[in-house]
C-alpha cells in the first residue's frame, strides 16, 4: 500500500520510507555539477511527425558484426511504433508501458508472438520527448538496433534531416495528480511531481553516484531540444571489469559473446580513472556518465507514457531502467496521469 512521507517526497509508491529519507538528504547534499536551465519558450501547439523518410545504418548491438539500418518514416497517428519487417504477420510494437517485456540490461518492447521484440530501445525512444516529435512509424528487418560512436548522436541527426512537420491535432501534455516517489535497492529513488507552471515543462534533476572513475555527477536540465542534441552524445557505461567480463568469460555465452561494445562507442570506467576518452566535459569534468541517464535512460521510460508528451519535475537518485519502468507502471496502476492544466 502506498504510504504518506514528507512533502518533498511526496506518497512512496513502493519502498522504504526512512530509506528514502536517508537516500534524499545524500541526494540534496551532492553538488550540482551543471545546470542546463534555458528560458521558457513556447510549448508546441500541434502534435508533429517528420516531413520525409530517413534511414541510418550501423553495427549491430548484439550482432556487432552485421549492419542494421532504423528506417524512420512520418506517421499521423499512434505514436511511435516499431515495425519489425522480418516478420510480416505481427502488428507493429508501440512504444508504451504496457509493451515493455523486459528491463534485466536494457529496455526490451514486445507486442504478440514472443518473436516481435525490440532490444534496447531506450537509446531511440528517448528522441520522442527529447526532440518533441509525437508520431514516427521505425521499420527494422531485426529486434537488434545498430550501436554508434557518438551515441544516439547519429539518429539525432538522421531526424533533423528529415525536418518536422505539424499535424492537424493538437499536442498532447501529462503530469501526475501529486507528488509521488519510488525507493529502489541501494538507495535508489525516483520523485515524480507535477507540472504546475502555465507551461508545460519537464525539469530534471539526476544525480549518480559510481564507485569508479565515474564517481558522483549531478545535472539539472530542463528539457529542450537542444538539451536532447547535446546529452544524445553520451555513451552507455560500463566499469573495466564488465568490459573484460564481456571480452573473456563472456565469450561462452550466447548473448555476450557478439556484443558490438568497443573501446569508442562506449564509456570504461576504472576505478581511478578512464579507459577511453570521457565526452561531454563542463569545468574540467566528464558528465557524459550523467547527461546518459538523465537524457538516454530517464527519458525513455517517461517516453513510454503515450497519452502525452510527460511534463512536470522528476528527480532520480542512483536509479536504472528497472526502478524507470517500475515507476511509470506504477503511474498507470494507480491512476496518477492527468492532461495538463486539468484541475486535479
């Protein structure tokens, strides 16, 4: 049952409340890092979509040595979809909570047979709220996405190509009813409030705490596009020892041993410093490790929330994919989505 915190915490869906209180005031105490924090502009009036097809190509993700293109084509309903052309008898994945099968070391969507899947989607998804596009119809001939050098970089610049265009309806916003918050292992936590501004607007405050290199970063960004282009560059992360995990042992299982990871498409991370070159550099400090959570991790699970474009204030400490899913489960079990501006 949930129960009742502070005001600063809001109801605690699931979870610890005196974890919770220990985790927040370590979450307040941490420096802010950089803070990414642009005038108000103007909301979008419309829903849109992309003004022409576009495709991008690259090794596979789990099949390192073959070549998979995202084909993105405009759409004026539905949202975002993935449309699995290998196998032709399935209806296309949406993009929403409900279709999330998996979370173990990545998010996975899946919709009807077992087969029609899409493995780590996070780094694509994320682009629905991060660059405001509302519909976009992907054809894959496989559940395996390509991986890039420059993360999701590549995809950012694909869709900018494509150009935008407005569509008829108008854009869709949604909050939550209340400030709610969900206690993790380790002292993780998400904290979801509303958005109560006249605009519709979704501010983020990450904050992760490695015991390598990585060490504590925390960002504050209110989300823009421009916020989307910049964060899309950070890589996933990994600690040396998954990397020679993943290089050794990890060569006898199946779905280890044709992981396309290199030494420059993702951040290694050693316990007193990098085994690669970290991006994303501000006063002399790598924040790649947090500008990947907040824009590539945190907002793909707020994408899954389909009704709307998310807004409101979200604040994540030490959390993953698996406490992100768990929260917007949750939003939609105890009925916690409302359009914005409805009177609650």
């Amino acid at each position: 049952m949930p129960v009742m915190t502070t005001a600063a915490t809001g109801t605690i869906l699931e979870g610890n409340a005196q974890e919770l209180e220990r985790s927040y005031e370590r979450f307040t105490r941490q420096p802010v890092d950089q803070e990414w924090l642009p005038a108000t502009r103007e909301p979008d009036r419309f829903l849109t979509t992309i003004r022409e097809p576009v495709s991008v190509t690259g090794p596979g993700t789990f099949f390192g040595r073959a070549q998979r293109t995202l084909n993105f084509l405009p759409s004026t309903t539905g949202g975002w979809a993935f449309d699995r052309t290998d196998l032709p008898d399935q209806l296309p994945i949406r993009v929403a909570a409900g279709n999330v099968w998996t979370t173990q070391r990545n998010i996975v969507l899946c919709s009807g047979s077992p087969h029609n899947y899409m493995r780590m989607v996070e780094h694509i998804v994320a682009l629905r709220l991060a660059l405001g596009i509302d519909n976009l119809l992907i054809r894959m001939d496989s559940g395996d996405p390509p991986l890039f050098e420059r993360g999701s970089l590549d995809l950012v610049e694909a869709l900018d190509r494509a150009g935008r265009r407005e569509l008829a309806q108008p854009a869709r916003y949604v909050t939550v009813k209340e400030p709610v918050s969900i206690v993790g292992p380790n002292g993780s936590f998400l904290i979801v409030k509303p958005c109560t501004g006249p605009v519709p607007v979704l501010r983020l405050d990450c904050a992760v705490d490695f015991k390598t290199a990585i060490g504590q970063q925390r960002l504050r960004l209110v989300l823009t596009p421009e916020a989307g282009r910049y964060g899309a560059q950070a890589r996933t992360n990994c600690s040396f020892l998954q990397m020679l995990f993943s290089k050794t042992v990890g060569q006898f299982l199946a779905d280890v041993r044709n992981l396309g990871y290199t030494t420059k498409n993702i951040l290694i991370a050693g316990r007193r410093g990098y085994y690669n070159t970290p991006g994303l550099v501000h006063n002399g400090k790598s924040l790649e490790a947090v500008w990947h959570r907040a824009i590539m991790d945190l907002t793909a699970a707020l994408a899954l929330i389909d009704p709307g474009r998310f807004v409101g204030d979200v604040e994540s400490y030490k959390a993953g994919h698996a406490l992100d899913c768990i929260l917007v489960r949750k939003l939609y079990e105890q009925d916690l989505l409302v359009p914005f501006g409805r009177e609650t």
